[in-house]
C-alpha cells in the first residue's frame, strides 16, 4: 500500500515531472556536447533543489532542511547573512539551526497552503474553457468517429469526423450515454459525453424537409 498512496512519488507521476523538468535543464546547458550530460548533472540537480517553485512559493531544499542554501556569490561578496553566522559560536549557531528545524512544519503548512491557492486558479482557468453538455433521452446526437483523427482509405484528408446520427437510448451515471440507431437498433457499449453533440440538420435535410423550397426559374 506504501506505493500506492500519494506520497509516493514513482506512483504519483512527481517522478516524472521532475526528471523532464532535470532533462530539459540538461539540455540547454549541453546542447553543444551532449555526451557530457553526466558532468553537468550535479549541478543541475543543485539548480534544481534551490530554484523557488511557483506552485509552493519556496525551494524543495528549504522544506526539508528549514532553510535556503547559501550561494557562492554570497560568500564573494559577504552578504548580511553570511555575515551573521559568522559571529555566531557554535554553540549559538547549533541553536539556531534546530530552531529553524522546529519551525519547519510552518513552512511546509504555508507551501501546502500556497499549493492550494494555486491550483483552485488553475481550476478556475480550466473550468472557464469547459463545455458542460448534457443530453436527455430520445435526443438526437451525433458521434465523434473514434479514434480521434482516424483516417478513411476510401476518403483520404476528407474523412468524417462526426457519425450518425444517433438517438439517446439511456442516461448512465458520471456522463455516459447508450445510443441506439434510428431504427431502434441499441449499442451495446455506452459512450462518453464528451464524444458527443447535439444533432443539426444539415442544409440539404432542410430542403427535403421543405422548409425551404427550391424555386424554379
């Protein structure tokens, strides 16, 4: 059950993310040699724990161990930080270390609750360009030809997108529909909403149906 929970991050997907995020690092910085991947490696793995995510609003590395590291151009130019701990003795300086361990779990509350707040604004930039559809029985539908982009032989470029149309037969639970044919013939397998759209005849049907009649010269 350990590798099935959340936190694991092989099951999860993070590991994943995180070497194409370490890849496309590597990638730019060897571009000319890409043999040398291995020697650059330690030092985009360092990049990569010590650059603030967007999603937390922190480094990785200050999660786990409470505080940023320390970069070399702080050391250069003797930074008020830096600067700091050197008048500290050891004793003070061990001290204020576990103080920042004990002040840990704030921070990864706060970088939770940023996660939060960051992804509720990508729900509502993703809801935005959803169409919710919904369809009640005896409707008349068309379907999309599945897979996606599959190609006729017979028609080449010119393939069909959409079949039918089909009638809805019934409403399943979680967006799901049985179709049946116009002569009552009912599918077997039910079909994703999203597959789906709601049937409009098409100019030629309204002129069979005459509703708008073809004068003639």
């Amino acid at each position: 059950m350990v590798t099935s929970t959340p936190y694991y991050a092989q099951g999860n997907g993070q590991a994943e993310a995180s070497n194409k995020v370490v890849i496309e690092i590597i990638e730019k910085m060897i571009k000319d040699k890409p043999r040398r991947w291995h020697e650059a490696l330690s030092e985009v793995l360092w990049a990569y724990r010590n650059s603030k995510r967007t999603t937390i609003g922190t480094t990785p590395y200050r999660l786990t161990f409470g505080h940023d590291t320390v970069l070399p151009m702080e050391l250069n130019v003797k930074s008020t930080k830096v600067a700091l701990q050197h008048n500290l003795i050891l004793a003070d300086y061990n001290e204020a270390m576990l103080a920042e361990l004990e002040d840990l779990d704030k921070v990864q509350k706060l970088a939770l609750d940023h996660l939060m707040v960051h992804k509720a604004k990508v729900m509502r930039a993703y809801n935005k360009m959803v169409k919710f559809k919904s369809f009640a029985e005896d409707d008349m539908v068309w379907q999309t030809v599945l897979p996606p982009g599959k190609v006729d032989k017979v028609y080449g470029k010119w393939s069909p997108t959409w079949k039918g149309p089909y009638l809805i037969h019934q409403v399943l639970h979680g967006g799901a529909y049985k179709l049946k044919n116009l002569d009552v013939e009912v599918h077997e397998r039910p079909i994703n909403g999203r597959y789906l759209k709601k049937y409009k005849p098409t100019i030629f049907e309204l002129m069979e149906e005459k509703k708008f009649p073809v004068k003639s010269k």
